[in-house]
C-alpha cells in the first residue's frame, strides 16, 4: 500500500468509526448526565464527600463548586510535586522547582497537560498515577460538567437549576472514563504498551553506548491520556515513543479516542434539548472544520515544494517512520483540533503553512470538536454570537432553541470569545517584548516568532501540545503560561456557566416560521464561515508575521 | 312617547384600506447631508461621542494621528489623518441626518402647540350645557379665561367652533367634528363625542363645528402633542434591546481588534530587527509599526460602519413609523413588534370592511315575504346603524318599500343587556311590537310573549351563520295574539379585499392571525375561512380577549392587538404590541403603546414590517460591516510588512499601487462606506415578508457575500485614482 493511500485509509476509516459512535457514544453520555439513579458506588462517594446528589445548583453555585474543586486540585498537585521526593515510588526524583510545580499543577488541572519538563526523568511514578492521571480524569469530567450545564440552560426554562456538579463530575469519572480507560489500557498493554512500577534498566545498544530504558505505568495513562483530550504523556516523546504508542493501530485508536467523546457530546445535547437535528448541526460543523483542517495539514505536509520533501515524497522531518507522514499529519490535526496535545511528531518541524494549520486548529478556540465537554460549550457560545447575528437578519430578537439571545447573553458570549484571543495576544506580545523569553527561542525569526504564538496559543486554549523548540521551561514561561492556562480554562466555564443560569432562566419562544432554523444546512454554513472569519480576523495580523512570512 | 329619531352622528370616514404595498421609506435627498453637516460637526464633542463606543474609538485614533502628522509631516500622514477625521463626520452625518427629518415634523407640531386661551368652566355638572347650542345660562355663568398651560387633569373646558382645543381630554358632553390635520396630517374633520369609543380629543387641534365641554386629562407639557414632538426629535431616545444587545457586540469586537493591533507592535520590532537588511519605509521602522498605521489598521478593523449608522438606524426606524402615522412611545415597543408571534386583529374595520349589509330576507313558517322585509323595515327606519340603514335600503332596492315617517312609534334602541333593537308601534290603537336582533334574544322574546319557535328558525339561523352571515331574527307580537317569528335577516360581512394576501404574508413571516369576534362561532368561522385568519375567538367579550394575550404569553409569544375602546385599554396595556386607534378613548391610548393616528387598524400588519426591519437593517450591516474587514487585511498586511518579509507580497492580491496608497485606500474606503450606506441606513433593507430561511440567504448573499467582495472592488478603485497623489 503507497503512504498516500494509507493515509487515505486511515482518515476514511476514522470518519467511518467516529460516526458510527456518535450516535451509540452520545445516548450513552445523554444517559449519564440525564439519569436519576445512582450506583452503589456513587452514593458511597457522595456519601463521604458529603454532597446530597438529588438537590441541585443555581448556577453560581455550581460555579462555585468547579472553582472550588479547581483550587483543591491545583493545591493537592502542587504539594505533590514539591514534596515528591518523600513519595513512595519517587524513583529518587528530586522535587519539582516551584515555578515547574505551579506550572505543571495548572497544567494538569485545566485539561491542557502543557508539559514544560521530560516526564520520565522528572516525575516518579506514584505522581505519575496518583497526581497527574487523576487530574486527567477529573479535568475530562469538569469539561463534561459544564458543558452539561450550559445545555441544561437550554433544554430548561424558568428555573435557576443547572444541575449539580458533584454528580456529573462523579458519574462522568465512573461511568465513561474509567471504564474505557482500563479497557482501553488493556489494549495497549496487548499492543506492547508498557504497564509496571520499574525504574527501568540499561540496555546497551549496537554501537555499544548504555540507554537506560525508563520504565512505568504508561499504558494506564495513555488511554485516559486520549480519551479525555488531555495529552499529558508518560514520556517526552508523547505518542511518537514506541512504549505510548506501540504500533500503527494503536495510532489510529489514539486519534479515534481522542475524538470520540467530543465529537459524540453533540448528540447527548441534541437528547437533551429534545430535538437531535441540532446535535447533528453541531456534530456537522464541528465535523466539517476538523475535515478541513485534516486535508489542509495533509496536503501542506505531502505536497509541500521543499527540495527534500519532493525528493522524499513528503515533508518528513520530525515525523516518526513508524506512522508516516499522512497519520502523522492527521494526529497532528486531531491533537489540536481537540484540546489534547499529545503528539506523535514534531510539529515545528512541519512545513511553515503544514505546521500553521495546528496553530489555527487552536486558535478555532478549541470547537472542532474541542476537548471534552469544552469544545461543545465553545462551539454552542460560537454559535450564540452566529444566531445573534443571523436572528437579526431575519428580523426578530434572536433566539436559539427557544431562547432570546439578549444583551445579557451576548455580553456573556462575547467575553468567553474575547477571553483566550486577549491571553495569546497579550501573552504573545508580552513575550517577544522581553528579551528574556526572546532568548528561549531555538529558531530566530518568523519561526521563531511562530514557536512563541504556538505556545500561548496552546496555554490559553488548553490544548498542551508544543511546538517544541521553544525551551519552555524557565521562570518565564512557567509562570505565565501557567496563569495563561488557569485563566484560560476558569473564565470561559465561568462566563459558560453565567450563560446557563440566564438561559435556564427564560421562558422559551415557541418556534414558527419566522424563527432562524438551526439545523439547516445555511445556517451550519454560517456558523463555520463566523468561526473562521473571527478567528482570521483576530489572529491574522500575528500569522503574517509567523507561519505566513515564512511560508509565503 | 318621542316622534323625534334620535341624533345619530355620522360615521367617521375610514381611510380606504392600504393594498398590500410594502414598507417604503422616504429618500434621502442630498441637501439634506449638507443641511447636516454642522450637527455632525458639533456631534464631534467627546462627551457627545463617548456613547458611541466604536465611533469613539477612531476619533481618539484621530486625535493621536493628528498630533503624529504634526511631528511628522508627509502627505501619507495628513491625507491619512483627515480621511480618519472625515470618518468620525460621517458617522456624525448619518446621525445628524437621520434626527433633521424628525426636526422638520417637530416643527410643525409645535406651530399647532402655540399657546392658547381655554375656557375653563367652573362647578360644570353633567347635563350643564348638553343641550345642543349650549347656550343655557348655568354653562356660561361660571367660565372663566384661563392660558391653556395652567389647566389640570380634571378640569373642564368648553370649546367651540373655531376653538383650538386647549389640551388633551375626554369629551363628556356634546359632539363636534375636529379638525385633526395638525398631528395626523388628513384634513378631513373626524367626529369626536361624549361617551363611546371617540371621546378622546387632543391639544392643540381644533373644533370645527358644534360644542364640546371636554374633561382636561393631562397635565401640560406630557400632553400627547408634547410627546409627539420629544418623540421624532428623539430627544430622549433610549437605546433598545437588541441595540443594547449589538453594541456590547461591536464593543468586543472592538477590544478584540485593539488588542490585536496592540500587540502587533512588539512582534513587529522583533520582526524588523531580525530582517535588518530590511529597509525602513514610511510604515515599518526600527521602532515598530507607525502611529499613523497602527491607528489606520485598527479603525479598519473595528466595526465602524454599523458603529457610525447604528444610531441612524433606529432613529429612521422610528421615523418610518411616523411617516405612516404611527407613534410609538418606545423604541422597544417598535422591536417588539418585529417579534410578534399573534396577531390579534378586531374583525369589524379590520378584517371586514366594518358595515354588515343585508343580503337577504328568508321567511319563516308560511310567514309571506312581504310581511318579513316590512316588519323588517319598520324595525330599522330609526336604527341608524350602518346596519339597520342597509336593511332599509335592501328592502326598498329588493322590495321597492320606501322609507316612512312613522308617528305614534316608540323605538327600541338595541341594548347589549337585550341583545335586539326594534318598534313598538300603535296601529289603530293597537299594539304592534317588532323586535330584530340575535337568534337566542329575539327567540326567547317570542317565547316569553307567549309564542312558540319552530325549528324552521333555527335551520335558517344556522345555515346563515355556517355562511360567514350575521343572522337578524324578526318577530313580532300584535296585542292578544302570541308572538312569531316572521323570518331572518342575512346580513353579510364583506371581507375587505387583499386580506387574504396579507394573511398569507403574516403566515410566512411566522405570525399567526387570529381574529377576534363577536359574532357566533359558526359566522367566525366563516368569515375566518373567507379572510385566511389562522384562527378566531368567536363571541368574544373584552375579558375573553384579556385572556387570549395571557395564554398566549404564557407559552413564551409576543402578542399584538389594536384597540379603542375604553374597554380594550386593559388588554392594550397586557398585549407586548398595543396599537390604539386615535379616534379612541384617552385611556386606550394611555395603555397602548402605540397610537395610530389614522386608525387604521390594518395598520398593525406594517407596524410589524417595520420592526423586522428595523433589525433586519442592524444584523445586516453588521454582518456587511465585518465581513469588510478580509479586503482590508489584504490591503494593510502586505503593505506594513512587505519590506521586512517580501513573501507576504502573495497577500497582496488586489495589486495596490504601493504600501502607503495600500493603507490610505482602506482608510478612504472605510469612510466613503459609511456615507454610501446612509440612505440604506435611513430607508432600512428591503424586506419582504418570507421565511426565516429564505431573509437569511438572501442577506447573507447580499451582505455576508457582498459585504466581502465590495472592499476589494472599492478599495482597487480608490488606490487606482489615489496613486496619482505625489509622495503616496
């Protein structure tokens, strides 16, 4: 089979599967955040916790509780990593430096999983599986949660409830993502995926050189590492290390993983809100930007008009022989284009415009389809500001589902839109001001330039990835892109949550032919062409100067 | 015992009912941009601007780029700062523009304000001066002189032919026709009268015949003249919902855009200073981005066009509403009427021309024809309605009857307790007694004097009504003999002619009509069929109506009525869009929040039209507004940086003369723009009622698709012409 054709393969056969879950995935996930039963097991855990799981929040109150679980998560990961060197299992680590720590705290908490350090020469194992892996868990569900809360806001009317974070974030944990995980893991411990609790060994290569093999509990991680878009890997290489990501399906099964709850969540909304055409609207837009972006990063990388890339059939430096350059490119895609991060190549060693598309897959804001729960509460705010807009246009206040996008929620949905485009650009800014974070640059110029946006761009969207080549791990970047991320992932859900709490609030309009259909294929048209146009429009300016001038 | 027919007053002339002719507005005439100008100048003052947050924006970017273009003087920069200058003036234009046309109307209005002297009656008690020449000592005895601006809520004046009447009031005595041309503009006089649904009289228009004694209700300077005037001076224009709504929009739009802008400059200095063979040009150096160009990028960018017309828009919505004779007390009642989702339409004078006529006399039970259209007749000669008038013309066209004079006749006026009008009459001294009126009342009449009903009425009576007719029962009752019915009278609605079109419009905009009636079930129904109402409310009392807006509210509608009775003033006051006739009661048009002043009720239909206007015209604009902002890009990107990155000269797809005409045409065009998009800003985009859909596609294939490829096209004009300028 020719690279092309596989490649091919394994995009068709993604889109294939990823469809044939939505529909099954999101029933699924509709049930779990809509039933009113509770395991045995969950009400030993409410029990303890001491939350009453039937009495529901207002919306500030569930704001509160994700604030509050947030900052006990930050915390407790702090501590851990700075008091790692008195753990079990620490493999005599020392302990993590505080600007690393906070960094990496945020990091883990928000579901971005930047990491900003060499995981298997820093971290041991026990904070490895209790510390980190926890928090990929716990930030996929808050994700999940709130989400939730804002399609409660809704699918209710005239009530100040949006549901009740301690359940959501329970069930979310027990019922979806530590099922797959340990299924999932399984698999990849078949596919040669390492699962023990060694420090590793020795081995001495051809040349005769010793490489020590560090060894671990990866496989666990991996799969919840995927599935809830966090990214975060055992090792510095992520996905690319044969010990992550053994084998060619274990690649595919990655990016399907990583895919497949934020792609399927539009469908529990459409459950929700009683009517699955707009879930299949949202599914639809989200699917036709990932498809876009998928296409573009391909035909960047396979078709670029470099000497060495002609020669060699593809733009192939960076790119990890054992996948090849196609599903490579198409992890690159899907890594970003979810809230994920993790990488299976080196994208600043992509081609200039191959290496931007990731880039912009962010700058989307995280909506095709974004990280779990976050892209679908993302691309219901985009599509908000599109119905304001558009409901203009035929002539009534506008509403969506039923309810009246006023000034109050359009000031709300402004502010989550105005929110990480501020944290890039001001970071960005503030970074290529300073001479000190100009110095950890690896490449000078529009590449350079790019190395830097790439870095804010993935803190404040809470993706993860690195362009890598940036050396990330100074007081600098540790500290800001830290604050970058907390805020970037806080703000949004709080300014999500304020919007369910007002549209919860409301009395519905009952549709009728005057009113804007938002299942129909103009206005799925549409709101792609604002997320594109928006996004061009605010990040153009700083494109031009980096992946644009060094492509064009 | 009265031979004297009672005093009826003509019937009010209604307008002749609009054909289905879209909302139009008035076009912008040139001279009245110059006539603007100093407004826009003097709109140029910060504090004015500060509301205007976008607009705001690019005059503080002015200033900046003024005091640049003094340090540095080149013939880029103060081209550049004036063009920035005349954008602020033209945004000022379009508002300046849009408030003249409301100031010439204000004008008039308070020629018809002037100060006048009323004649304030002093311990008038009902009956006082009623008589017809009101001349009775007791009325004239107690009035007094006093300037109409002192008068109370409450007091009472007289006012005669010739008057002008002193201020707003119900009448409570007499009838008069008024001259009302000063606020609505028809100079044909209307009948105003105590009691009834056409006792409101307002300041400043004037009596023409007759006398009135009129209760003052407002006090002065709230009168309906003087809220007229505020109202299309705009004077205390509150911003709407939806404005409200899209300006925290444009604002973020706007800090989006200044952040970007803002922080460009940090990465251009890092750019230029790894490019050092880079030579310096007028808009890159080793300090960064200039002023000047920073400044021009971000108004740009920024949402200027709907910044600067956003005003205008609403203001002209307003005036659009004025032109067609309709005030509206707030802009958020215009709004809503864009969002209506029940139409509740009156079915007499709105749906139906207003006059049931009779068409046919049907009789009953061997009853001779003859008998029916005379006893039919006789029952009408003093019912001055325009239906019992029709009954007589009908008999004499059909029968040839001729109208009588009856002596020794007692009329029975129609009663809403009796439910039928009729005579009692003395033939050669006996009693004859005929009554018309509603089947159940003139059929319980029968029974109760001694008569019995045959079901043939009733067949009658249901097929008339299954027909969209109105049902007149006749009876009679001759002393000693039981009473009978004789026959039935058909009296037909005529439904006024393009309703059912209008309907059909209503249905696809997605607004449902329901028609409110007093007549049975079965004539509604009919008449419903007939005009395309989407549904009726047969025997409706006002409290039924009342009740009709709750539930609909309830399920989350916005409902619109229009009323004039003192009667409809609660449900005026429920309904989302409340739109009193002016020929009604003061307390109707107190609780509506709307007044048309030509009382037409069809009127409502254009009312919404305008409303969905109103926004279509906003998200429009915006939509125009944003979508220029892709050209701009491609003209200013290459342009600032092409010196440090040759490659970005791919992005200069329109081919533009060179960096600084690149960026001096994106400023021109911004601003040439705003002032071409004026009359569309004053006259609203074309709107014809259709389906959500299709409103969408075809403005976002106009705006969306046009607002993307017209800054390319204007943008390479302008650069084409401008390159011709030394030194750009």
């Amino acid at each position: 089979m020719s690279p092309t054709s596989a490649g091919v393969l394994f995009i068709a056969s993604l889109m294939v599967a990823l469809a044939a879950a939505y529909a099954p995935v999101g029933d699924y996930l509709y049930r779990v955040l809509t039933g009113a039963r509770h395991s045995r097991v969950e009400r030993g855990v409410y029990r303890v916790v001491g939350v009453n799981p039937d009495g529901e929040q207002t919306w500030s109150g569930y704001a509160r509780a994700v604030l509050a679980f947030s900052a006990v998560s930050v915390l407790f990961l702090y501590v851990f990593l700075r008091l790692q060197n008195h753990l079990w299992l620490s493999l005599g680590r020392p302990p993590v430096r505080p600007d690393q720590a906070w960094n990496t705290a945020v990091s883990f908490t928000t579901n971005t999983d930047w990491q900003s350090y060499a995981a298997e020469s820093t971290m041991g194992h026990l904070v490895q599986m209790a510390g980190l892996t926890v928090q990929n868990f716990a930030s996929a569900a808050v994700g999940i949660a709130v989400a939730a809360a804002l399609v409660r806001g809704f699918a209710r009317s005239r009530t100040t409830l949006v549901g009740n974070f301690w359940v959501d974030l329970v069930r979310v944990c027990l019922r979806v993502l530590l099922p797959v995980a340990v299924i999932g893991a399984l698999l990849f411990v078949a596919a040669g995926a390492v699962q023990n609790l060694s420090a590793g060994r020795d081995a001495h290569t051809l040349a005769g050189a010793t490489q020590h093999v560090p060894g671990g509990p990866v496989a666990s991680q991996e799969v919840i590492k995927e599935f809830g878009t966090n990214g975060g890997g055992f090792y510095n290489a992520n996905s690319a290390h044969p010990f992550e990501n053994p084998t060619a399906w274990t690649n595919w099964l990655q990016v399907f993983l990583l895919m497949v709850v934020a792609f399927s969540l539009p469908r529990a909304f459409g459950r929700m809100v009683g009517d699955n055409r707009q879930g299949l609207a949202i599914a639809v837009i989200m699917a036709i930007l990932a498809i876009g972006s998928v296409v573009a990063v391909n035909a960047f990388q396979v078709a670029h008009r470099g000497t060495v890339p002609q020669a060699v059939g593809a733009a192939a430096e960076g790119v990890e022989v054992r996948f090849g350059v196609p599903q490579s490119a198409t992890f690159a895609a899907a890594t970003t284009l979810t809230s994920t991060g993790a990488v299976d190549s080196v994208h600043d060693s992509y081609t200039a415009l191959g290496g931007a598309i990731p880039l912009a897959n962010m700058m989307l804001g995280e909506v095709a389809p974004g990280g779990t729960g976050s892209g679908l509460y993302g691309i219901l705010v985009l599509a908000v500001i599109t119905v304001f807009v558009a409901g203009l246009m035929v002539g009534r206040t506008p509403e969506y589902l039923g309810k009246k996008i006023g000034a109050r929620e359009v000031k709300l949905a402004s502010l989550y839109f105005l929110t990480t485009p501020a944290l890039v650009l001001v970071g960005t800014g503030a970074a290529m001001a300073s001479t000190w974070a100009r110095a950890s640059m690896l490449n000078s110029g529009p590449h350079g330039l790019s190395e830097v946006l790439y870095a804010y761009t993935s803190a404040a969207n809470n993706n993860g990835s690195a362009f890598a080549g940036l050396t990330a791990d100074t007081s600098w970047y540790n500290t800001t892109l830290g604050a970058v991320m907390l805020v970037g992932r806080l703000l949004p859900i709080l300014l999500v949550l304020g919007l369910a709490g007002s549209l919860a609030a409301q009395q519905p309009v009952p549709p009728s032919a005057g009113t804007l259909k938002t299942h129909q294929p103009l206005f799925v048209g549409m709101v792609v062409g604002v997320v594109l146009v928006l996004v061009a429009l605010t990040y153009l300016p700083a494109l031009a100067l980096g992946p644009l001038a060094e492509g064009l | 015992m009265s031979t004297m027919a009672p005093k009826v007053p003509p019937v009010a002339q209604l307008p002749p009912p609009r054909g289905p002719d879209r909302v139009r507005g008035g076009l912008l005439d040139p001279r009245q941009l110059i006539r603007s100008l100093p407004d826009a100048l003097r709109k140029l003052n910060p504090a004015t601007l500060r509301r205007k947050p976008v607009m705001f924006i690019v005059e503080i970017g002015s200033v900046f780029t003024t005091v640049l273009a003094m340090l540095h003087p080149t013939v880029f920069a103060w081209l550049t700062t004036g063009w920035l200058w005349l954008t602020v003036v033209f945004a000022n234009l379009a508002e300046a523009v849009a408030e003249g046309r409301g100031k010439a109307q204000a004008e008039t209005l308070r020629r018809a304000n002037r100060a006048t002297v009323a004649r304030r009656l002093r311990g008038w008690r009902p009956g006082d001066g009623g008589s017809g020449d009101g001349r009775n000592g007791d009325g004239r005895g107690d009035e007094e002189a006093v300037p109409a601006q002192l008068l109370r809520p409450g007091d009472i004046v007289v006012v005669e032919a010739g008057d002008v009447i002193p201020g707003d009031g119900d009448v409570v005595e007499g009838i008069a026709s008024v001259d009302e041309s000063a606020i609505t503009g028809e100079s044909a006089p209307v009948i105003r009268e105590s009691g009834g649904d056409r006792s409101a009289v307002t300041g400043g228009t004037k009596v023409l015949s007759d006398r009135i004694v009129v209760r003052i209700t407002q006090k002065p300077g709230e009168s309906f003249i003087d809220r007229m005037i505020a109202l299309v001076e705009g004077a205390n224009r509150q911003k709407t919902p939806n404005e409200i709504a899209l300006n925290i929009l444009l604002a973020a739009l706007s800090i989006i855009f200044l952040l970007a802008v803002a922080t460009l400059q940090p990465l251009a200095i890092y750019s230029k200073s790894v490019q050092a063979f880079a030579s310096d040009t007028e808009a890159l150096t080793r300090h960064g981005v200039s002023g000047i160009v920073l400044v021009s990028l971000l108004v740009c960018l920024i949402p200027t066009t709907i910044g600067a017309l956003l005003s205008a828009i609403g203001i002209a919505g307003m005036d659009r509403l004025i032109q067609r004779n309709v005030l509206a007390t707030s802009g958020r009642a215009v709004e809503a009427a864009g969002d209506v989702n029940t139409l509740l339409l009156d079915k007499t004078g709105t749906v139906t021309l207003g006059n049931r006529q009779a068409n046919e006399f049907t009789p009953v039970d061997d009853v001779d024809e003859k008998v029916l259209a005379d006893a039919a007749q006789l029952s009408s000669l003093a019912d001055q309605t325009p239906e019992g008038r029709s009954i007589v013309v009908y008999a004499k066209q059909r029968y040839g009857l001729r109208e009588r004079q009856i002596h020794c006749a007692t009329w029975v006026p129609f009663r809403a307790a009796t439910r039928m009008s009729g005579v009692d009459l003395d033939e050669d001294g006996q009693v004859r007694r005929i009554r018309k009126g509603a089947a159940g009342a003139v059929l319980k009449w029968v029974r109760d004097n001694g008569g019995h009903t045959s079901d043939h009425v009733a067949t009658v009576v249901d097929g008339i009504s299954a027909s969209g007719g109105t049902p007149l029962v006749v009876a009679e009752a001759r002393q000693d003999r039981p009473a009978r019915a004789l026959g039935v009278i058909d009296l037909k609605d005529v439904v006024k002619t393009g309703m059912r079109e209008r309907f059909d419009a209503m249905r696809r905009m997605g607004i449902r009509t329901v028609m409110i009636t007093g007549d049975n079930p079965l004539t509604a129904r009919a008449i419903a069929a007939e005009a395309g109402v989407d549904d009726f409310l047969a025997e409706a009392k006002p409290e039924d109506k009342m009740a009709l807006i709750k539930r609909e509210q309830e399920g989350g509608k916005l409902v619109a009525m229009t009323g004039d009775g003192t009667n409809d003033a609660p449900a005026l006051a429920q309904a989302d869009v409340g739109v009193a006739m002016n020929t009604g009661t003061s307390a109707a048009k107190e609780a509506g929040n709307m007044v048309d002043l030509d009382s037409d009720p069809t009127k409502l239909i254009e009312i919404v039209e305008i409303g969905k206007q109103l926004l279509i015209t906003r998200g429009a604009l915006t939509t125009f507004s944003i979508a220029n902002d892709i050209a701009k890009y491609f003209a200013i990107i290459p342009a600032m940086f092409v010196a440090v990155y040759p490659g970005l000269a791919a992005l200069d797809i329109m081919r533009l003369h060179s960096p600084t005409s690149a960026i001096l045409s994106a400023v021109i065009f911004n601003a040439l723009i705003i002032v071409a998009l004026i009359p569309l800003a004053l006259r609203g985009v074309r709107y014809t009622p259709s389906s959500a859909a299709a409103l969408l596609r075809r403005n976002l294939l106009v705006y969306g698709l046009g607002g993307i490829v017209a800054p390319f096209i204007g943008i390479k004009l302008i650069d084409l012409i401008i390159q011709l300028i030394p030194g750009i």
